[in-house]
C-alpha cells in the first residue's frame, strides 16, 4: 500500500489532477490587503449619502378614507322596470340601477377634467410650482411657465388612490413639501369629486324627470299615471338630498388632516443601504484588483497576451 500525504487530495483514476482546495484564508489575506482602500470607498459613500439625504426635500403626506354610499337605486330600477319598455330605456340611459363603487370613485379622481377644474378654481399653479414663481412680481422665473398640462401630471404624482375592496372602503393621500397644503389639496380633491358626481347625478335626474313628465302627460292609464307620479316625486327628493348633502355619493370617516412628520426621506434607510452596497462593491474592487495584479505570475498572463494579440489586429484591420 503507498503511503499518502495527509493532506493530499486524493482523484480517481484517470481524470486530471484536481485543483488546490480553495482556502477561505486567501479571501480574507486579500480583504486585509486592501482594508484601507475598502474603508476609504465606504467611508466616502456613506458621507455621500448623508449629504444627498440632507439635500433632498422633506415629503409630508396628508391622509383621509371615505366610503361610498348607496343611492337607493334598486328601488327606483325596480319602480322604472313597472313600466315597461319605456321605465327600462330610461333606466339604462342614465344609469339607474348600478351601484356607485371604488372604481368609479378612483376613475373621476384620475379624471383630467377635475383635476383641471381644481387647478384653475384654486389657482394652484403658484403653489405647485412654487420654485418657478416669483411671488413679489406675481410672475414666472422660467421662459417656458408650466402649462394645465404639467399641472396635471403634478398633481396625479403626488395624489395616491388605494381601494379597499374588502372593507369598502377608499384610501387617498396627498404628498407635498408643505403638510397644511397637503391637507387643503387633499381636501379640494375630496370635496372636487363630491361636486362631480353630485352634479352628474342632478343632470341625470333632470333628464329622467323630464322624460316621466312627458310620459305623464301622455298617459290616459290611472294606474300608470299614479305610479308614474310616485316616481317624479322620488326624482324630487333625490334632487333635493342632492343638493344638501355635504358630500354627495360617499362619506368622509377620516378627513384630511395636516401630517406632524415627514412622510420621506427616508434618511437613515438611504444612508445605511449606500453603506452596505459601498462595502460590496469595494469588496468586489478588491478582488480585481489581486485578480489584475497575479495575471503577470500565472498562465492568464499569456492569455491576456494573446487577447491584446489580436486587438492589433482587429484595429489594423
């Protein structure tokens, strides 16, 4: 029997001798190596990050939920379907029987027609973009001033909508620099879209109470034309509410209020994250760094001459 060394690794037979176990002592030869130039990458990026996170604008973020209400439409659906064809074709022409949801909510707040009409009801330019306005001359700073446009883009970034659909209920919020303007343009969104659908649901009435007058008038059935009145007076009273509710189509069970803390950024989280992926980084350096300076004492050096070999070449050519 041949004796081994006992440290030596033993191949089966036939295959080519295996290589040097890689030795987790290497690794950490290498990082003491270059310790001070890790140190000088993480030490940088860490002051680094502390500059830009103090550099960047503190976020506040404004909150409210509402909930929808619904406007009794299943009545009225069923009292128009009493009437036929003609209580069905106004049923589906103004919507009557569809109950008022999240996602419509989300859709009239998104809607390019309120935002607009807030901007310019409140004249919001000056406070959205502020750093382009000059507040002693009541004039823009910029050649170009910002249009209806970019005002809406602005505020959809900083308005956020999430649907509850579980609870059923709305959550908005309102990001900006200021916290008690992200409260007032939180609250001019929330009562913007009550406005809106208040306004829709009185023209819808107005068109369904026009059409069941002239059927009124043209129906010689008591039955009919006692049924026909009940309705008209429901259409009234649903004007009426309309008219008085605070917000029409929803509930506020948490108003807007003016945050205390900012919202973002999240400086710490900023400053950490740089430090770790600084470290990995120069870690990773360091390693090239050993990598480049062994080509010239091993067999990559011959490669790497081979490759600059046919750079020459490629450039000639």
């Amino acid at each position: 029997m041949t004796n081994q060394e006992p440290n030596q690794q033993q191949c089966p037979e036939n295959y080519p001798p295996c290589e040097d176990e890689i030795n987790l002592l290497d690794y950490v030869i290498v990082l003491l190596k270059h310790k001070w130039m890790i140190f000088f990458l993480v030490f940088i990026a860490g002051v680094a990050a502390v500059i830009y996170s103090l550099m960047l604008t503190n976020i506040y973020r404004s909150e409210c939920t509402i909930t929808p209400i619904e406007q009794e439409k299943a009545s009225l659906s069923s009292r128009l379907s009493a009437l036929g064809g003609f209580g069905a074709m106004v049923a589906s022409q103004v919507g009557i029987g569809g109950a008022g949801s999240l996602e419509k909510f989300e859709i009239v707040l998104k809607s390019r027609e309120l935002t607009n009409d807030l901007v310019e009801k409140h004249k919001l330019m000056p406070i959205i973009y502020k750093d382009s306005w000059d507040e002693k001359t009541k004039t823009w700073k910029t050649e170009e001033p910002p249009t209806i446009q970019d005002a809406y883009k602005s505020m959809q970034g900083m308005l956020e909508i999430k649907p509850d659909k579980k609870n059923g209920v709305l959550k908005l919020g309102f990001l900006f620099s200021d916290p008690a303007v992200a409260q007032k343009l939180l609250n001019y969104y929330v009562a913007g879209m009550s406005e809106f659908l208040r306004q829709q649901s009185l023209e819808n009435v107005a068109i369904q109470s026009k059409a069941l007058q002239e059927q009124l008038i043209t129906t010689t059935d008591p039955l009919l034309r006692t049924k026909l009145a009940e309705i008209i007076a429901q259409y009234v009273e649903k004007e009426t509410l309309a008219k008085v509710q605070k917000y029409y189509g929803f509930n506020v069970i948490d108003p807007p209020f003016v945050p205390e803390k900012r919202f973002k950024p999240k400086r710490a989280q900023i400053c950490i994250l740089s430090v770790i992926v600084a470290f990995f980084m120069a870690v990773f350096l360091a390693f090239i760094m050993e990598y480049a300076g062994n080509l010239k004492k091993n067999e990559d050096a011959e490669r790497l001459e081979k490759l600059k070999k046919y750079m020459k070449l490629w450039n000639k050519k």
